[in-house]
C-alpha cells in the first residue's frame, strides 16, 4: 500500500487573485496509490505536494509569504485521488513566534564553495560562452583542442588535472516526515531542467541527510525531521569529457563500406595509441600536422549522471529578494 511515483500537477487548473489584504493561490494534483484502502494520510503525503507551512514554488517563481495552509484529498478514481492545495499570504506566521510549530520555521541558507578536479584541455573552450548560453548543449561546444602535449606533441596520458573552485549550497529545513527513497532517488543526480536561471545538468545534488527532532509544541512533545540538502553547482555541466584515442581507426570513417580497421603504426610497430576524429578516423590535423604544429585532440561528451526535476524538491532558492523569477 503506497502511492504509486511522484503527484502530477493537473494541468491548467492553476488560480491566482490578489487584493489588498491577500494573495492567494491554488494547484491541483493527481495521485495514484496501488490499493484501494489507500487513503488520504497516503495520499496527502505523495512526493511532490508541499508541506502545510511550505511557502508558494513553482517552476518560474516563489512567493514567501503565500503559505501552504489547506489540502484537500478527494477521490476521484478507484486509484486516482485529486490534491487540491492551496496557499495564502493570510497565513504568514512570521519568525518571532517562540511557541511556533517546527514545520514553520524558516529554513536555513549557507552558501560557500568546495574544490573539484577537472581535466585541462588546453585550448578547448565553450565556443562564445556566456550566461545566456546553454552549457548542457553540445551544439554549441568546441570539442576540439590543441591539447596540453608534451615536446613531441603528443597529449598527456592520463590528461592532467586541476583545482578549480565551484559554489555550493546548504539548505536546511524541518520536514514533518523523511522518506529515504526520494533521497536515494535525488543524491548524486543533476538537474534536468532550468532551475532558477541555471542550466540543465549544471547543478548536482550533493547529500540529502535528516536527523529526527522534538520540541514541545502547545505543551506536547512533537517529532519532526530536519533535512539538509546540499548543491553543487558546476558551470560546465557535470558532463564527463574524455580524449578520444585508442589503438586503432577506422580508415575514411565508421560511415565507408565495407569498414577497414587499422591498428596505428609507430615504425611499423602495431598497437601504438593515437588520436581519433569525430567519425572514428585518425585525427587528420595529427597524422598530417606541419613540423613544430601540435596535434589536435577531440573530447567525447557523456551525460553520466541521473536527471531529476529538482523543481519537485519545492525549495524556494533566494538571490536577495523576497519574491523573485526563478527562470524564463
């Protein structure tokens, strides 16, 4: 008994009304459990319906003071239930309540850096790079290099390596519940969509920990989860870029018929390593480079990592604002 993958949001069933007392939203959710005795307590705890007490995420913007304040599970299906949710800026609790449920409080943000190893590819860069550019698109990649080569123009075996500094996030929040399976299913996975104005597979999700908590509440003791989640971002994208050489090639490419396989020669000696092009040839610019010219180097591009939606984690990600567009 269970439900059965994350909630969908039902499409074009968002609301929206403001007035000068109030901004109120609402959005509704299909759920599917896998028994019929399946039911709201289920139901109302289905990975990707926020919290009572969350603030207003969507995939373009947040609002902080919209709270979390109703769910209604309705059954619509032998197996499908709808969640309506709905928020309200009426129900802002604020942070100077001593005696306020643990679920309210406000969550916890530390932004610092960490060091990663990245092979140097000598010239190879991000062909006109900037901001506005999708760094998880290969179509806009320079994957050719001239390389780091030693004296006789030839690339390092293993590449070498540098230092680089990446920003990374801690944000930390109390849970009424920790489901270890979504954890599982988030940590060392990168973002499959645009996240606040970041691109797809530049964000990876580093650790989700939770560590279980009492605080009397209205008298009583009450359990909740502290869970910290932490966030590396990666400018380049997490993509894995390794040189493209191996012992033999396919003479005219993988496109001729039939396909003539040829090992590389050193003085007639098989089984030397060499550089290959795109199409599984010898690299053209290395087997006829000019004297004193090094040769070029190809990257293979692979997207090694799990891709989640990070928007279903619902974490509002403040850049200095208390309401502001998280994309496009």
């Amino acid at each position: 008994m269970s439900v059965v993958g994350p909630a969908k949001e039902r499409a074009v069933m968002r609301e929206f009304h403001e007035d000068k007392t109030e901004r109120y939203y609402k959005r509704t959710y299909l759920v599917v459990v896998n028994d019929l005795k399946d039911d709201a307590p289920i139901v109302e705890r289905a990975f990707g319906i926020p919290y009572a007490g969350q603030c207003y995420v969507s995939e373009r913007g947040i609002d902080t003071h919209a709270i979390c304040y109703s769910k209604a599970c309705n059954q619509i299906a032998l197996l499908h239930w709808e969640v309506v949710v709905e928020y309200s800026t009426k129900h802002d609790t604020g942070s100077g309540d001593g005696n306020k449920d643990p679920v309210l409080e406000p969550p916890v943000y530390n932004w610092g850096v960490t060091h990663i190893r990245e092979i140097v590819t000598g010239q190879s860069k991000f062909r006109g790079y900037s901001p506005s550019n999708d760094p998880s698109d290969s179509s806009i990649m320079l994957l050719d290099s001239t390389g780091i080569v030693n004296s006789a123009y030839e690339p390092y075996c293993p590449p070498a390596e540098i230092d680089r500094v990446i920003p990374t996030l801690t944000f930390e929040r109390n849970e009424p519940i920790f489901n270890h399976r979504y954890m599982l299913w988030y940590v060392n996975s990168v973002n499959s969509t645009r996240w606040y104005d970041w691109w797809p597979r530049t964000i990876k999700c580093a650790s989700i920990t939770g560590s279980r908590e009492l605080k009397l509440f209205n008298g009583k003791p009450k359990a909740y989860w502290k869970v910290q989640y932490v966030f590396h971002f990666n400018i380049f994208t997490w993509d894995l870029f390794l040189l493209d050489y191996g012992t033999y090639y396919f003479q005219g490419g993988t496109t001729c018929i039939p396909l003539i396989k040829k090992p590389f020669m050193i003085k007639g000696v098989p089984n030397s390593l060499g550089l290959l092009a795109a199409n599984g040839d010898a690299s053209t610019a290395s087997s006829n480079m000019a004297p004193g010219t090094a040769p070029v180097s190809r990257y293979n591009r692979y997207r090694v990592l799990n891709e989640t939606d990070f928007n279903m984690l619902m974490i509002p990600l403040l850049q200095g604002g208390e309401l502001l567009k998280s994309g496009d």
